[in-house]
C-alpha cells in the first residue's frame, strides 16, 4: 500500500524568508501524481501544486516550488517570500495514474506551518 | 456559487443517534468522495462515487452508508453513532475517477461531534 510521511510536524518561518516542507512517499507504481494541499483554520482544503511523476522538471506556482527526487521517492514544498496568510497545514497526498477507476488519494500526517511578523 | 457545498457544518449530537451530512457539487464532475479528518489532522478517504457507482469502500464500520441520488449529490448516513465517530468529515469531487490526475475539489467540511 501507498504511505505519504511528513517528518516536521509543525514548521515556523519568518515573514518574507524561505522555508522548506519534507514529504517522502512509498510506491511500487512508476507512474503517480503528486500533490500539496493548504488547509488554513478555515478548514478549507486548497490546492497549491500538483507534480506529475512523469515530468522531470520541478513543479512551480508563483512563491510555491517542489523539489522533486523519483528515485529518493521525495516531494518537498518549498515556500518562499513566506507570507502572514501562508500560515496553515499543509498535506502531502500521493495518487496512482491507473487503477482501474480506484485511484485513492492518499495523505500524509501534515506539517503545521507557522508564520512569524 | 460554491463548487462543493456541505451541510451542515457543525452537528453536535448524542451517541445512539442517527445522522446525515449532505453534499452537493455543481462543478459537472462525474465522482464524489467522504474523507474523514480525525483529531490528529489525519485525512483517510472512506468512499467515492463515480456517477452514482460505488467505487471505493475502504474498511469502514456498516454503520456508514453513502448514498448518490445522482452524480452531483452524495449524502453521507451514520447510524448508531459512536464517541469515536467524532471528526470533520469532508466531501470532495474530481472530474472523474480514471486518471489520478484530476484534481480533487474540497468541501468546506462538517464537525461532527458526539457527547
């Protein structure tokens, strides 16, 4: 079975620096997608970015970029020029390209970011 | 217009009871989901619907049983409620359930809690 690990539990930054989220995953599939969910306490689950396991070239959505390494089975967020509304959990979630119509989207345990003044 | 909508968002509620959290999407998409979010943050899919079929049923107690009167609803039934049933429970849909590509789009989620 697919399992998504996120190492840092909570993570803080300061406003306008740089910080990095860790996610690994586990598969024996070759070809998956990738995926960085914000739920701010809003509760509302968002997308930030999605990468495509197939495409070598890093994902990027404006201040949001992943660095991603197959074969160390690796997705990190990285989240630059930190805002105050970044603050939020963050999700690593992982799913196969086929399976039949069953393709679970699976996450990790979350990364609480905190974002400092 | 909210592309997925739950109701209600809050249920506070006595073990023993039954209840229901309903869903609706009005973004054409052909597949629904229940995640359920525990208290640790944990989000772990519970089913989804592709156009009203049955498709994913994970290890789930009987108690929970989904219903999709068409592809754009998918209602959520919990009988006998449990202390441990307490959590946010939040609906999703995606274009369709045949490529991991497509994105899942979230519902705002229903705090269920029972005393």
């Amino acid at each position: 079975a697919q399992t998504v690990t996120q190492s840092q539990p909570e993570m803080s930054v300061q406003e306008a620096e740089t910080v990095t989220l860790s996610c690994t995953y586990d598969t024996s599939e070759s070809d998956y997608y990738l995926f960085w969910y914000k739920q701010p306490p809003s509760r509302q689950m968002i997308l930030v970015i999605r990468q495509e396991a197939y495409k070598q070239q890093n994902a990027t959505e404006n201040r949001f970029s992943v660095n991603f390494q197959k074969a160390a089975k690796s997705f990190s967020l990285k989240i630059s020029d930190s805002q105050l509304g970044d603050a939020a959990m963050y999700f690593c979630a992982y799913r196969p390209r086929w399976k039949g119509g069953s393709e679970k989207l699976v996450f990790g345990k979350g990364t609480k970011l905190t974002v400092n003044p | 217009d909210t592309a997925v909508s739950q109701t209600p968002k809050y249920l506070v509620t006595q073990m023993g009871n039954d209840k229901s959290i309903k869903c609706e999407q009005n973004l054409g998409h052909d597949t629904m989901y229940w995640y359920k979010q525990d208290s640790k943050k944990f989000l772990k899919i519970m089913f989804s619907y592709n156009n009203k079929e049955l498709i994913i049923n994970e290890t789930v107690p009987n108690r929970f049983s989904p219903k999709s009167p068409d592809k754009a609803h998918l209602n959520l039934h919990i009988n006998s409620l449990e202390l441990g049933d307490s959590a946010v429970y939040f609906c999703a849909s995606s274009q369709d359930s045949y490529s991991g590509a497509n994105v899942l789009t979230f519902g705002a989620g229903s705090r269920l809690t029972v005393l």
